[in-house]
C-alpha cells in the first residue's frame, strides 16, 4: 500500500482530450512523409552511451539520461533521431535501399530545467534522406515540411539558408578559429530576436570592421529570393563556398517553383543560421503564420559528415525535424486542432438490465456498421446517461425503453439539437450513418 | 570518430519490411478499441522508483531498468502499462470520465535474458475498464479482442475462466496459505502443457488426495461452455466463490452470444489459471489457430483490487493487453500481413538533369492526387532505376525522356507484368489511379 504519487516532474500523462487530436496530427503528417516516399523506422529508447556520448556538446552529456544497466554496461536514453539513424545506416547498410528515404517518430530524452513549456522526453518526427548529395534531395526535404505544415490546416513560412553562403561569409571576413566561426554565425542567428542593428554591434564587438562592414552588405540584401540571390552572389563573386551555395539555392527555388511553391511559402532568408555545427549545406526553419512567436516547429539542413562523423559510412544527408508538442501547442492556439474527448458516436443508453443482451447486439451492429458505439454498464437514471455522452461529447444517444423492445424500435436523441427520431431497430444503422455523415 | 558499434542486445531496431506491416496492424487494432469507445491514453517511459517497487514480485524488482537521474531520483522505465494506468486514474481523478475506458499502446522494458523471441524492449498493446463490475465490461474486453484479431485477419480462440472459481476450489481443497493457492494454480495452468495427468499428479504430490480429487472432478468437466459452467455448478453448489465466478461467466457468454460469438471463438476452459496473484474475477488467453504454440498473444482479466492496492482509489477494473510482438509473429507466421518494403506506388525516371523540374512537379501532382511517388534523384542507366523499383516493390515506373516531354506524353510501365503504356502527361494521375484501383 504505497502513499500515492504523481508523474515526474518534467513528464506528462497525455490523456484523450491531447491524444485525440494529436494522433490525427501525426496521421497527417505520416501520410504526407509516405506520399515522398519515406519509409518508417524504429530504433530503441536506450542505445550505447559510447554511441550518444559527445555527440551533443558538453551540454548533451549533461543533460542526457545515461546509467548503468543490470549487466552493468553503460547506456543512455535516446537524445534525438538523427545519431540513431547514423548507426542504423552503418549497422544494416547492407540491408537499405541507397538513398535511404526514411522517417521516424518518437519520444527523446533530455534532462533540462522543468520550465514553461519545456519537458524532459519529447517526441520528434523526423525525415531524412542518406545517400544522396542531390539539390533534389534537399528541396523534396522543404517540400515535405511544407506540404505537412499545409495538410495540418497551418499556413507556414519556411526561411532557407546554405551554410556554405556562411562559410564564405565567414572566410572573407578573415575568421579562421572554428569558435570565432561559430560566434559569428550565433550573431546572425540572433537578428530575428534582437534585430540587425543589434547583431551588428555584437559582430563588430568580437570580430571586428571588417566583418561588420560584410555582415551589413550580407543583411543588407533585400527583394525576392531568386534575387536576393543574385545580389548575393556578386557581392562575392571570387568565393567557391558562395557559389556553391548560391548554386545549391537556386536550384532548390528553382525546384520548389516547379512544384508550385510560392515566396509566401518558402523565401531565402540569409538571417538562418542554425546552431548545431553540423550543417553543411541548406538549412531551415519554419514558423507558422499567426504563431510566430513559438519559434520554430520544423528545422533541419544537410548535414554530410555527420553519419561518416559517428563512425558510419561516407554519406551525405539532409533532414528535416518537426517539434511535435511545439507544433501541437501552435495548431492548438490557431484553432487548427479539433477537440474531441471520445471517438465514440452513440450511446446506447441502459433502462434494464434484463434488456442488456438486446443493448449488447444493437452496438455490435452500429460498430459493425462502422459506428463507434459504447453501451451504459448500468442501469440509471436517464439525466445521468445523457449526461456522460454530454461530457464526453458523444453526438447521438440511442433510447430502448422496454415498450420500445417490444415495438422493434429505437429512439436517436442528437445531443446538439436535442430533437429525436424513432426508427425501426435494423434501420438504426444507416439512419445514424446518414445522421453523422450529415454532421461531418 | 568512434568506433561503429550496434544496438544493445535484447533490444531491435525495426526497418521499413518490420514497420510497415506494423504499423498496418496496430492501426486495425486502434480501430477496433475506439469502435467501442476507448480512449487513448499516453503516459511517460520514465516514473518515479518508488510507484513501479514491489509491483512486480521479485523478479520484476530484479528485471526492472532503474537508475538515478540527474536530480538523484531514483526512477525506473516503464514495466507495464497496468500500474502507470492506476497512478493515472490516481492522479486525474477529477479529469477522468467514470468508468474510464482508455487504451495505450507502448514499449515496456524488461532486462531478461535475450533469447530466441525474447527481447528488452517489447510493445504492449492494452485496453482496460477502471470503475465498473458489470459482466458487462467483462463481455466487451473478451469481445474487443476477439474483434481485433479478426480485424487482423486471424482466427482466434479465447479462452476463459473465473479466478473466483479457482478460489473455491482451493478452498474446498483446504488449501490456506496464499503460497499453496497459488501452487496450486500453477498446476492448473500447467493442464495445457504437460497434460492432465502430470498436472494431477503435481497436485497430489503437493497438495494431497483431497485436492487432486476435486481437481480431477473440476478438469474432467466436458461439453459446451454454458453446460460446463451448469456441471461445475452442481459440483459445488454451496460454494460462494464458485456460485459467483459461474453466474459472472454465465452472463458473459450470454452477452457474447447475443452480440453474435460461437463456442469457435470463445470458450469456458477450467485449466486457465494466469500466472499474475492480482486477478479477482474472469481471466483468459488467447490463442491463433493454425499458431497455437505461440502461446497466448493476448491475455487478461478482472483485477478489482490492484488500483486500491497501488495507492489509489477504490475502483474495480477490468482489461486486455496484446503481446504486439508475440502478435507480429503469429500473423506473419499465418501470412497475414501484407509484406512491404516501401509505401511508393510511382517512381518517376530520371533522364536528364535539366528535366528534373519537369520530374519534379508530375511527381508533386501525382502526390495531390493521393499517390505516393519518387523521383529517382541523378540521371541513370534505365536498368538502375527499374532495379530500384523491383527492389523496394514500386508498382509503376513513369517514363519520360526528352522525346516524350515535347510530345507531352509518358510512359507507363508496370513492374509487375511489364507491360507499358503512353498516356498525355496531364492524364497521367487519372491513369494510375485506376491501375492502382484495379490491383488493389
């Protein structure tokens, strides 16, 4: 007999009222990562630690969930999809299609500061192409993120940078150390939040005039992408890291124009910088219109020495990662999600136990029919029956008193409009059908 | 750069062959949960130490993945989904609906030693009614699951029992300490292995003639389910427990017959005894015909004291847990599943590079029209791209080269008879739409 206690701090139960709409959400966004072709994957909650450990940073190790099991060897709960995957690619190479299309969706683990917001196992639902350098492949990454954003009902913004633009930002501008490198692309990151002005002061601070003078010619270029584009690509028209990112981009517009996308989908923004190192070519991140104050609900870029980084094979890759409970919150706030505390449509409501069996056949029928359907396990009150389907949102209650038994009928209460019908009993099914094929 | 090192033993990763029937079935079962009205319910991998201890008998302390967490927590992963579902109903109380019927689908984590079939991390698929004692509830976890295994194509047969008549047996037997009560269910459970005579003799060896000639009277019972319950009736009329277990199982079968159930899906079978101490009221298994030495891929039972024992309210519950693995290899066995490696139906040839846009967007129409395709990412030798196709299984390969694309036609080829076809590009959706209609 222990005292009772709650869930860990950090965790949460997710009960109908979050599960429902969130299991439609990532329905939607499986079927639009399976009509590009990506296939699923499962990998375990716990891996090697050796296999997670400094993949992350300092911070990582830190905040990571690792322990010795009972035979004593030391593991650690998944951090994120994308070192998993790295060593899925390496262990059953022999057994993948090359370019290995795959998506995957899944609770990770991180140790941080219970906050707002902030929980310690989250789920990602990832999308990631291994094996293919093509600028195809990079755009069909920015495709599927926005066609997931566009089947969940949210108008999104995808903003679009290359690394390798950075990189020769980087290089002109004289920084070598990988630190300084890594400091100049955090103060482009920050432009959104703090503005340019100030991301300005903060790069002449630590890297100097000549950086800041670039930095402002950089940001400084405006219109739409494709032209955005060929500014930039003038302004440093020496620098093979440019061009090739350049090169990378318009192509990828190009891409994406074919495929109907517009700039009020998918815009270059040479403000994205993204802060893992990692990236080596395109990189993103998406908002959604309405709620762009919740950051980001979708980010990834090419990464092409990572899987090679974990010990893997020599493989490029690019990937995109949706934040689901970021996303959830955002769909929520938009009024995207539709509330539901049940699936189940009828009720059928108890006066007799001596009449359960009758009650019994009459919802198998209905879910036969396709119809969820729930009985009341006890007789009681009418008030109280109609009040569970009330609650619980059930649109349709089914009355059988015992003169109703005899007659063969059954009365259909909508719980919206209140009104009832009778019908006979072997036409319930189609009637509700009509009923709720109506209402939908 | 580390060393590439695979999974821990015991536990799996899942590819796109695994997954995708996978996923396939447990969307039938979830189907067939909600169709009778339960809900879906997520709880956390981690909980606190303190909840999951002692639940489990020894051996669950010993197999049980605890640690400390960063906090000097102690927490331990998941074991089951029974004791997170008491500390649910424990904690949301006032947020749950009465009775609460919620199903959950997730990994459980044991540290058994790995061998053949036997992993670490393993899925659990429940459903379970917290709050109510009517037969009722009893009739539908025995309906809901017969429903999904034939949801899944599989004939089942369930097999049930009443602890209550356990109970009156051991009573009548003189058997006192729980320790001999649950030896001699053991033995009982034994029946279907060893057979009847072993069983009897382990009986005798253990508990004495008294017990092995009640257990003799008590197998030997024949017949249909309802005149076997009516025989075990006569056998021990003036047993409380007995009288309650027969009417309980009694109005179950009647339930069961009402909604349309045979004696060739469920059965009374007195040798069902379940290993777990907590069971109060009916208990079964579930076996696949044509894979019964798979054991039980589905089993449960009453357990009214469990939630109150756990620290909770006082709340009797009944439920139904799918060994989703155990399940997997049943139906793959029985040949069942539908064998997939991949969800594309198109795969769109590559030709010529500057052709990609024009690739790009038929794949991104046939894609709006509800079919999955791929473009093969860099031009190639038609050979190469044809064997991808055979590989992952793609029905359709879309031919266009440069002749083609003037004309405004293309080609069609299915990989399952080789026979092709030329249609005008913008017919191309409607085409394939009905080729996929008529394979299907």
């Amino acid at each position: 007999m222990s005292t009772p206690q709650g869930s860990l701090s950090g965790f949460r139960d997710m009960l109908a009222e979050q599960m429902i709409p969130r299991q439609a959400m990532l329905e939607k966004i499986r079927a639009v990562y399976e009509s590009y072709g990506f296939v699923p994957l499962k990998t375990p909650a716990l891996e090697r630690f050796s296999i997670l450990s400094g993949k992350y940073g300092e911070e990582g190790d830190k905040l990571m969930y690792k322990f010795e099991d009972q035979g004593g060897r030391e593991v650690a709960l998944r951090y994120d999809h994308t070192v998993p995957l790295a060593r899925v690619v390496t262990q059953h190479r022999d057994k993948l299609p090359m370019p290995y299309k795959r998506y995957t969706v899944g609770e990770v683990w991180r140790g941080e500061r219970p906050q707002a917001g902030r929980y310690r196992e989250f789920t990602q639902f990832d999308a990631d192409i291994v094996g293919s350098q093509s600028s195809m492949a990079d755009a069909e990454i920015i495709a599927v993120t926005s066609d997931s954003m566009a089947a969940l009902g949210a108008d999104s913004l995808i903003r679009v940078n290359n690394r390798r633009i950075l990189d020769a930002l980087v290089e002109a501008a004289g920084i070598t150390s990988p630190k300084d490198a890594h400091l100049f692309m955090a103060a482009i990151d920050k432009v959104e939040k703090i503005g340019a002005q100030k991301a300005l002061e903060e790069i002449s601070t630590e890297h100097g005039q000549k950086a800041v003078a670039l930095a402002a010619d950089y940001l400084g270029v405006q219109g739409e992408s494709m032209n955005k584009l060929h500014a930039l690509a003038r302004l440093m028209s020496e620098s093979e890291a440019m061009n090739e990112g350049i090169e990378n981009l318009k192509t990828v517009f190009e891409l994406l124009g074919a495929a109907g996308y517009s700039e009020n989908q998918v815009v270059f923004d040479q403000a994205i910088a993204r802060g893992l190192d990692y990236y080596t070519g395109i990189i993103f991140e998406t908002s959604l219109k309405g709620a762009e104050g919740l950051g980001s609900v979708c980010s990834g870029g090419r990464y092409d020495n990572l899987v090679k980084d974990l010990g893997g094979p020599d493989l490029p890759a690019v990937g995109t990662s949706i934040g689901v409970d970021r996303l959830f919150d955002g769909l929520q706030l938009l009024g995207h999600l539709k509330p539901a505390r049940t699936n189940t449509q009828v009720l059928v409501a108890n006066f007799d136990s001596n009449s359960v069996p009758e009650y019994v056949q009459i919802a198998t029928k209905l879910r036969r029919a396709g119809i969820p359907s729930e009985v009341y396990y006890e007789p009681a009150k009418l008030g109280k029956q109609v009040g569970l389907a009330d609650k619980l949102g059930i649109p349709y209650v089914v009355l059988i008193g015992s003169d109703e038994l005899d007659k063969g009928v059954a009365t259909i209460r909508s719980m919206d409009s209140g009104q009832q019908v009778e019908v006979p009993v072997p036409e319930l099914a189609e009637n509700l059908q009509q009923m709720l094929a109506a209402a939908s």
